[in-house]
C-alpha cells in the first residue's frame, strides 16, 4: 500500500451498510495498514482497551458511533425497556480506558440526547443518536482544523518542533491536534524539522507521529525519549507541540506519560510549550491534575512488547503509567479551537468556554 495515501484515510469511520465502525488498526502500523471492521461490543471494548483505536478526540468519536450501534440493537419499544440496557452499554464503553475524557465527553453526550428527547418514538430516538454520532466526529474535524490554524500562528517557517506522542491525524478525526498546525504549514509550502520522542512503551512517537509525518514529506526526525535534553541543548528545537487526554481547569494537562519530562527539559532551555487540544478535552468539573485518574497498564508493554525475547528479568515489578500531568506553570499556552489560553488558566479557559457558548449560540 502507497504510504502516501494514509492521509486520505479515515482514522474511524462509519459503515452504516455493514453495521460496523472501520478503524485503521493502529497497533499493526508502520508496519501494515490494516482496516479492522468491528461489529460486537466486545471487540469495540478490546479496540480502544488495546489502544487500536487511540488518541482522545478519536476515542470520543468511536465511542459514540460504538454506543449508537450498539442502541440500535437494544430490542425495546418504551423508553422504561430502552434506556437501562442504554445505561448498560454506556457503563461498558467507558470502562475501556479512564484516562481522556473524550471517552466519557462523547458517551454523555449521546446519554443527555437521548434523555432530552425520551418523549419521542424509540426509533426516532436511535435514528437522533445516528445523528449525534456523526456530528460528533464533524464537529472534531472541525475543531482540529481550527486549532491547526491557531497553532500555525505560532509557527515560522524553518522552525524545529519537538512533540512527543502521537497527537496527529491518527489521534483524531483528521487533521490532529499538536501535528494539525504542521499538517497545514506544509499544505501552504512551509518547512519544519520535526523531534517526535519514540514514546516508551507503546511507540506512538517512532511508530504513528513519524508514520503520518514522513507520509506528509515532514523532514521527520525519531529519537529515543531520553534524547530530547540533548536536542534542545543543541539549540535544534524552537517550540514543543503536545496533545492532550485531559485538562483540569487550572491548566494541569494529563498527556503521555513522558510529556511532563519533556515540559521540565523545555522550561529549563526556555523553549516555549504549547499544549494543542479540543474544549472536549477540557474537565472543568477538575481542578487539578492530582485529581485526574489514570490509566495503569500491564508490565509486558515494558518487560518484553517489541523485544524479539523479554529484556527484564523475571520477577522484577514494574510500574506503567500511561500518563502523566504537566505542571499549568511549565505551559506557555493551551491552543484550542476558540483561540490559545495563557495563564493564569483559571481565567482564560473560562474565557475560552465562554467564546464557545457564544459561538453556539449563533447557529
Ligand atoms: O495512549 P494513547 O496513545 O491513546 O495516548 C495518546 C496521547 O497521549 C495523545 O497525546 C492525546 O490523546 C492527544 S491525541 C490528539
């Protein structure tokens, strides 16, 4: 398969024929791009568990369309039969992964159109959660676009950008969120170097960022984690770019386990560090990213995943968190689609709320 074309494909995509969500299988790439078509909960639950699917914004948007299909098979003429088995399903969904909120964001958002509208015939109700699911995943296209040209603001040509994940086009709908202003920069004839960190454990930096990057003709540049001290030291790097899987509203974002690493090495060589998400990954019922919950995964990813034999010896403990939470005080901004929060966070995230309730409003 012409690697050039990954970027016409659709991270998630719905088969309303088939009944099914189609994924590109992320755990297989660079390697093979394979399409997963998955029709049975279980599978819809092992695929973001396992991290086929992945990045925030794209787990929000599988979810919802998991969620509507799996609505459209609940047999039930009155809401008092339709919506517990709803309930059930939801519960399962979000049980795959406590990290990004965008998993909860979208399943509640689907719950409250559901709840608004239990008046209505149950068809009319499935029919409306089709509706919901697909303007959830349009809205996130939409948001990446946008935050891909706040971003760019941000940008000159020639510039060095490290990032550190996969916070691109395979993260989201299209676009991405830390890669989306690159995306758009190269689509107008700008030239960036761009770091990705490889992103111990699972490789997203080595495997995915670098994967869409080189497919972008990005002068794509892949070092292991612990190099990013050297490359700033070197004067290689004018700006961090990161995602993020949960913003608590004083600015703390969850992200990568790693990112708060990198934001320390940023802070110390005085390289700015921006953080690229959409408002649905923003928490404001969290304060503080003490108090985000998160994700704990098994020791094989470090003990032998990607070895040809395992390179820990039995019977040592490892600990595997897949996330961290930087610090609001080590970011110089949080680059949403309503423009790009500065400190003090509290304030300007509020404010950024406010922008969009505002906006829609007007439509
Ligand atoms: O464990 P993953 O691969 O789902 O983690 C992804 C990240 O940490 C991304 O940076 C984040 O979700 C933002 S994606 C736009």
């Amino acid at each position: 398969m012409d690697k050039k074309k990954i970027l016409s494909y659709e991270t998630v995509a719905l088969d309303e024929k088939e009944d099914a969500i189609v994924i590109l299988d992320q755990t297989k790439l660079p390697g093979e791009v394979k399409l997963l078509h998955l029709r049975e909960q279980k599978d819809m639950w092992q695929a973001i568990y396992l991290l086929q699917v992945r990045g925030a914004p794209a787990i929000g948007v599988f979810a919802a369309f998991a969620l509507y299909l799996a609505t459209k098979n609940i047999n039930a003429d009155t809401w008092e039969d339709f919506y517990p088995s709803f309930c059930e399903v939801k519960k399962y969904l979000n049980s795959s992964r406590p990290t990004a909120i965008n998993l909860s964001w979208a399943l509640n958002r689907m719950e409250k159109l559901a709840i608004d509208n239990r008046n209505k015939p149950i068809a009319e109700i499935k029919e409306l959660l089709l509706k919901e699911s697909k303007k959830i995943k349009a809205e996130d296209i939409w948001m990446c676009r946008q935050i891909g040209e706040n971003g760019l603001t941000l940008l000159k040509d020639g510039d060095g950008i490290l990032t550190h994940c996969n916070a691109g086009q395979l993260a989201t709908s299209k676009y991405g969120t830390a890669l989306a202003p690159i995306h758009l920069g190269v689509e107008r004839g700008m030239n960036f170097r761009v770091f990705c960190d490889e992103t111990r454990p699972l490789l997203q930096g080595a495997r995915l960022s670098a994967f869409e990057l080189i497919a972008d003709g990005v002068d794509t540049n892949v070092i292991c984690d612990n190099m990013a001290s050297q490359v700033m030291k070197n004067g290689w790097v004018d700006v961090v770019f990161v995602g993020c899987d949960r913003v608590a509203t004083n600015g703390d974002v969850c992200n990568k386990i790693g990112t708060s690493g990198v934001a320390i090495l940023a802070k110390y060589y005085g390289i700015p560090f921006y953080v690229l998400g959409p408002t649905s990954t923003i928490d404001m019922s969290i304060e503080k990213g003490e108090d985000i919950v998160i994700e704990q995964r098994p020791p094989e990813e470090v003990t032998e995943m990607w070895y040809k034999q395992r390179m820990v010896p039995q019977g040592v403990k490892v600990y595997n968190p897949a996330f961290d939470f930087v610090d609001n005080e080590l970011i110089t901004g949080i680059v949403t689609e309503y423009g790009i929060a500065r400190p003090p966070y509290t304030e300007s995230l509020r404010e950024i709320f406010r922008k969009k309730e505002k906006a829609k409003a007007r439509l």
